[in-house]
C-alpha cells in the first residue's frame, strides 16, 4: 500500500514523520530514471527529512549519528509517499522527482510508531 502526501501538506506530514520516526536505522537509495540505483547511505540512524520551504519543491533527508553526517537533498520533487506494509506499519518514504529519479528511505524493522511509543530513544 502507499500513502500520497499532497504538495500543501509536505511540510507538516514530514515533520511528524520525522519526530516519529528519529534514529530509526534506515537505508536511502536512490533510482535514476533510467533505472540506476544507488546507494547514499546504509544502516544509519535517521535525524530528519524536510520540506525545504514552501516556496520551492526541495526535500532534505539527514541520516547519520550527527545532523550534517549525510544529507541527501531531492530537487524538484513532484510526489511524496509513505509505503505501508499490510498491518499499517510504515516501510519506507518514497520521494519522485522530475528528472524521473526517486529517492526512498527505508526503514530497516518497519513498525508501526504505535507499537514503539514508551520505549527509549536511542542513546546519541
């Protein structure tokens, strides 16, 4: 299943599913349109992804142990969505741009936030 998240609510969604989902251990790829994939980052705590400014169409995705370890940003983005798995959990953020590329941060145990409140956050 996936979620679409419309442009006006890029901003908003993404701040939460930055504060729900902080030092979850991730893995960002990213696909060329031609079909091309790589790997940006692997197995790194996620800090954040944000909108940019409502004002232009940029996401930032930062992983690593600190903010500026790795930041991956996503020009001219044309779609957001959040894949689910079946019981509602989510799997991972799926970010299209218009050069055809799509950058996705996966989560490694993909959970729904429900089901980890109460426990600890990672040590940083």
């Amino acid at each position: 299943m996936r979620r679409n998240i419309p442009k006006e609510h890029w901003h908003e969604e993404l701040d939460s599913f930055s504060r729900q989902h902080e030092g979850w251990i991730v893995r960002v790829d990213v696909a060329d349109a031609d079909g091309q994939v790589r790997t940006e980052a692997r197995d790194l705590p996620l800090n954040g992804v944000s909108a940019d400014s409502p004002m232009n169409n940029r996401v930032d995705i930062m992983v690593g142990e600190e903010p500026d370890d790795h930041v991956t940003h996503v020009a001219e983005v044309v779609d957001v969505a959040i894949d689910l798995t079946d019981d509602g959990a989510e799997r991972a953020l799926r970010i299209r741009a218009a050069d055809g590329s799509t950058t996705v941060v996966e989560f490694r145990s993909p959970m729904r936030a429900a089901d980890v409140d109460g426990l600890p956050s990672p040590s940083r």
